[in-house]
C-alpha cells in the first residue's frame, strides 16, 4: 500500500511538471499578446466599418459608377496579398473593393464558429452596407476562391463575374481535437510566419513578406480563427464548383504551373465540373498575381472587358 501511494504522488509530480513545462512553452511561444482596439487601428491605412458580426477592415477605391471588383484574400494573410491587382484595376478605371476576413489582418475576431455562413454574410454586409451596386465581380486567391465560389453560388443574382487563383479545393478537418491544433498553433507561430515564403516560386525575392504578415499574430482570436476554419468551414470542391456551374457564371481559372501548396492537378479536378477560362501561369508557384503579376492582370483586364 505504501509503495502504491508512492507510486501516486510521483505520478502526479511529473504530470504537473509536465503540465507546468507545457505551459510555459506556450506562454513562451505565444505571440497573441494584445487585444484589438479602435486604438491600434487609429494609424492603419484603409477603413473600417461595422458589420453585424463585427468591425471589418476594408479599402475602396474608384468611381462610384464604375464596375465592381472585390478582391478576397487567402487562409490566413490578409488583404495586401492583393496588392498589384489592387493597383492595377483601379488605374484601369474599376471600383475595387478588399478587405480582412474575420480574425484575419485588422478585423475583428469574433468567438464564434469560422464557417461557411460567417464568411458569407461577411461579404453581403460589405457590399449592402457600402451600396455597391450594379454588376459585381468577384476575386479570390486560395482559401479566398472557395469563399467567392460558395458565395456566388449562394447569390448568383448580384454576382457577374468569377476570378479563381489558385482556389482551395476541399477543406479537411484535421484528426486531432481541436485544443491539440490551437496548442500547436500557439508553439509553432514561428514556423507559421516563416512558411508564408513557400507560396513563392523564389521566396528570396520577397525578403519583406514575414514582416508584413507578423503585426497581425500580435492580436488575440488570430490562432483561434485559423484553426476554427479549419475545423468548422466544410468545403467539398466538386459540389461547391458544380454549384457554380449550374448558375452560369463565366468563370477565369488563373493557377500558377510550380504551385506546390495547390497542386495543379486540384485545376484539373475543378474543370471536370466547372467551364472555365484556364490560365496557367509560367515561373509562379502558389501567388501568381504577385510573382507574375503584369502577366497575370493583363489577362484579369481581358476577362473583365471580355
């Protein structure tokens, strides 16, 4: 009996101690530091507007009757990935409209399930609250060309036009319960920073991307709406695409030729079920519109004008 309470406490002496160096770990790996105010949004450029699930960070620009383009960006880097694009169709005369999904960039993070519906009524507040009217198309980039291709097909009647670079095809939960994933989140946020340069063909030319992706792991909810997403926005690329299909939309199909995050062959899969526009992209990985991006516009502008 002796040695069995013995047995006991040593027992519960290393599962606290474990437990203690489990936590410190975190605590020491943990970036999500700062809660998100009007204060730390006072000297960011863009706009911000309240929604019905909270504040989101956008940036418009371009004549009020001109043609629409909303831009949506990828999984986790907010709305700068669209940069080039951004630039370009406005000088070109378009009104262009991005903005940072929920728990992304300087939106707010609400604690609520990261899923399809979330996302969606994120874009019809947009474009309700901001009067965009007339004909409206729609841009994403990977996570971002699932979102604008359930939207469209949830609201074909406001939407003209769809762009996909590069779009996530299916969306599977991880095995691991999901307190494993936000813990693994929390230990590993270097190497979620750092892997951002993958989605380059020649990561050494974007010596300044892990710096513009950082400001926002500051901000409590970041880790918590990458990982509900994960766990809670159920894609199934075959239904989603055929869905778009039967609302007759014409549809551009813009995917980078050495993309190793999408694979092309996912391309493949999505033109079993979906007419589009194919555009394969020369010397860019997963983010053509930036590595290619005077290619990749030129044919953007030809698809819009077309």
């Amino acid at each position: 009996m002796k040695i069995l309470k013995v047995s006991i406490i040593i027992v519960i002496f290393l599962v606290g101690a474990a437990s203690l160096i489990l936590y410190g770990f975190y605590k020491y790996n943990d970036k999500e530091t700062k809660t998100l105010t009007d204060a730390n949004r006072k000297n960011i450029p863009g706009s911000f507007i309240k929604l019905s699930q909270g504040i989101t960070h956008y940036q418009l620009e371009g004549p009020d009757s001109a043609e629409t383009v909303i831009l949506v960006h990828g999984f986790s880097v907010p709305y700068y990935i669209w940069d080039p694009t951004y630039d370009f169709l406005i000088k070109k005369g378009y009104r262009v409209l991005r903005y940072d999904m929920y728990g992304r960039g300087y939106s707010d993070r609400p604690d609520v399930p990261y899923t399809q519906d979330l996302y969606n009524t994120q874009l019809l507040d947009l474009i309700n609250q901001l009067k965009l009217t007339g004909k409206i198309n729609l841009a994403g980039v990977s996570f971002g060309g699932a979102v604008i291709t359930n939207f469209a097909c949830s609201h074909p009647d406001i939407i003209n036009k769809v762009i996909l670079v590069d779009p996530v095809y299916e969306q599977k939960k991880p095995v691991a319960p999901q307190y494993f994933t936000l813990y693994n989140e929390a230990v590993n946020s270097d190497e979620r920073a750092n892997g951002q340069l993958t989605d380059f063909l020649y990561p050494k030319k974007h010596p300044e991307w892990i710096k513009r992706y950082l400001p926002q792991m500051k901000f409590k909810g970041f880790r918590n709406a990458l990982v509900s997403t994960l766990y809670n926005y159920n894609q199934n690329g075959r239904q989603s695409n055929a869905c778009l299909n039967n609302v007759g939309k014409n549809v551009l199909l813009i995917w980078g030729k050495a993309d190793k995050t999408l694979p092309t062959r996912f391309a493949d899969s999505i033109r079993s079920v979906l007419k589009v526009d194919f555009f394969p992209v020369d010397g860019a990985a997963h983010l053509p519109i930036i590595e290619k991006a005077d290619t990749v516009n030129a044919k953007i502008l030809s698809f819009l004008k077309g």
